[in-house]
C-alpha cells in the first residue's frame, strides 16, 4: 500500500532532494514580477531552457506548507510573469488543503503525488475539472484516516522526475485551456460494464521490468497524447481507457498503452483492448502500444485479433513512436 508521508523530518529531506533535482534543469537566474489571485511579488526565479518553464520556490508565510510555483514561458528582465500550477507541500502530518504530498510505495521509493485541486482565476477551474481531464496515471494512498486517490506527478529518486514534474504542469495548463464543448465531452454510455481501475498502487508500472521505478507510464500516455494532436485528431481518456480518437461523439481508435512487451502485459492489453471496446458499436481500431518488437507469429495473431502493435522507443529522454503515421492513414 502507498502511504502518505507525514513526518517532519522525512518530508523536510524530500523537499531538500526535491530541490536538487530540479536544479539540475532550472539554472537561468530571472528577476520578475509573480502575479497571483491577490496581488504580485518580485521575485528571483530559475528558468529550464529544455522545459521553457521556470519555477520558484517559498515557504508560506505562516510556515505550513512548500510553495513552489511553475509558469510556462521565459520570463523577461524585470517583467511580469503568470503561475501556470504549483506544487505545494505540508512540512508536518496531513493537510488536505495543500494539494502535493511525498508517497512512499512498498519498494521504499519516494513518490510525489497531486489531490488534482488547481485554481486558475475563473469559473470552472478546480479539482473536478483536473480529475475528469488528467491523462496520467492515479495512485490510491492512505491518506491519514483514509485512503483518497492521487495523481501520479513523479518519482523523487528517479533521473527522469525533472521531466515528470514539467509534464504535469503542462497538463495544467492544457486542462486549464480546455474549452467548454471539450469539458463536457462524456463517453460514459459507453462505458457501461464493470471494470477494474487499473491505475491504483503498485498497477501503475509493469512490476518486473526494470524501468519500473521511473513509471513511465504516464510518459507514454502523454507523448502519444502530443502526437496523436499534432496529427489533428481529437484525443480523450477515461478510468479505463488509456487513450482513444474520437470524431463527432464516435470513439475511432482506442489505445491501450504498457511499459514492457512481457507475457503479462500482453495478456493486459489484449484483454483490456477487447473488454473496453465491448461498449463501442461501431467499428474501432485496437492499438496495443509497446517498447519492444513483437515476433511476427506474435504479431501476425494480434492482427487477426483486430489489435494493432503501435511500437516507441526512447532516444534519450524523448519518446518516438514508430511507424504512427502509416498505421493511422486509415482512420
């Protein structure tokens, strides 16, 4: 079981840890004017050329929480710049009004993790709106007398967290952009069967596979996500679904997305491409997207299961996924 950490000493050596991953990508020193709900600071702040993004970083003033503020853009000397999402931490115990909070899973690693609660400075904006939207990954965790759910923002320890954590800000700023016909965009007519939520706890990653403490799931979700809109096509998720087209309330394609080509995650997506897809009346293209080459008997038996290998590889700490154009020509 993940487990919310509250003691004051363990969460002030995460932040501390926290702080040094980031400064590994935020090192441009900008001196700008923060503007927030009530007012504006002058402030220091340090900018990530690779992110576009910087960050800045307080304790409140009544000394509860961690503040660290996020905004997309390279500030400009002396100018004003708008927070994009934070990412705030109690110093002590549990604090549901402050939104992040450090995780430990069962393997001992450090997880940062997200209630979903966001502000944004006009109707509408807030945690319903992140939670409903949010393309990553969630995480149950005890939560003091309870166990609540969690989006998944980053492993503390991993090398790839720096870039976790500007790919959860930039899905802030994308729900936050959404406009009111995509809000309401609802396919829970055809999710009308019983389901188990994948993404809870230790399912999140493939257990036995050796990249699984950097749980990249949410990685792959979200640069497919990219993609596939570049390509100007309507993307949406659900609880079940990890990714799907979808064109006039018809969804065209579904994608259902693992971090290995093992036996088991093969078994999962299989299954899980023909269950979700048990809903859906009309015709729809099955996409089983994997790191690794299948055999062709292997693939060969996926296609005549109406389930196609969409494969990606990482160049670095960028993904590409292969071949993504030919196999949706026919969309």
């Amino acid at each position: 079981m993940v487990s919310v950490v509250v003691d004051k000493s363990q969460i002030n050596k995460d932040l501390k840890l926290l702080m040094r991953q980031l400064n590994k990508y935020f090192t441009d020193k900008i001196t700008c004017t923060i503007g927030y709900h009530s007012g504006s600071m002058s402030r220091t702040v340090f900018y990530s050329s690779k992110f576009n993004m910087w960050t800045h970083s307080f304790d409140s003033d009544d000394s509860a929480k961690r503040v660290n503020l996020f905004g997309i853009g390279k500030p400009f000397e002396g100018q004003g710049v708008s927070i994009t999402g934070q990412i705030n931490f109690p110093f002590t115990g549990i604090n549901r009004k402050i939104a992040g909070v450090f995780a430990v899973d069962e393997d001992k690693n450090i997880l940062i993790l997200h209630s979903g609660k966001i502000g944004g400075g006009k109707p509408g904006i807030g945690k319903k709106l992140f939670l409903n939207n949010f393309r990553g990954d969630f995480i149950t965790a005890n939560d003091g007398d309870r166990d609540s759910q969690f989006c998944f923002v980053g492993e503390l320890e991993s090398h790839l967290l720096p870039i976790q954590i500007a790919d959860f800000i930039e899905e802030i700023a994308r729900i936050k952009m959404l406009e009111e016909t995509q809000n309401n965009t609802d396919f829970e007519f055809q999710s009308n069967f019983n389901y188990t939520d994948e993404h809870t706890g230790k399912i999140v990653t493939e257990r036995n596979d050796p990249i699984v403490i950097n749980r990249i799931h949410g990685l792959v979700v979200k640069a497919l996500s990219r993609k596939l809109e570049t390509i100007d096509y309507t993307i949406g998720n659900d609880k079940n679904r990890d990714l799907f087209i979808h064109k006039n309330n018809i969804i065209k394609a579904l994608f259902e997305i693992k971090t290995n080509s093992s036996t088991q995650s093969l078994y999962s997506a299989v299954g899980q491409l023909i269950i979700y897809s048990i809903p859906i009346k009309n015709k729809i293209n099955l996409f089983a997207v994997l790191p690794t080459k299948l055999s062709k008997l292997v693939e060969n038996k996926l296609r005549s299961l109406s389930i196609i290998p969409l494969y990606y590889k990482w160049l670095e700490d960028e993904i590409e996924f292969i071949n993504i154009d030919k196999l949706l020509q026919k969309l």
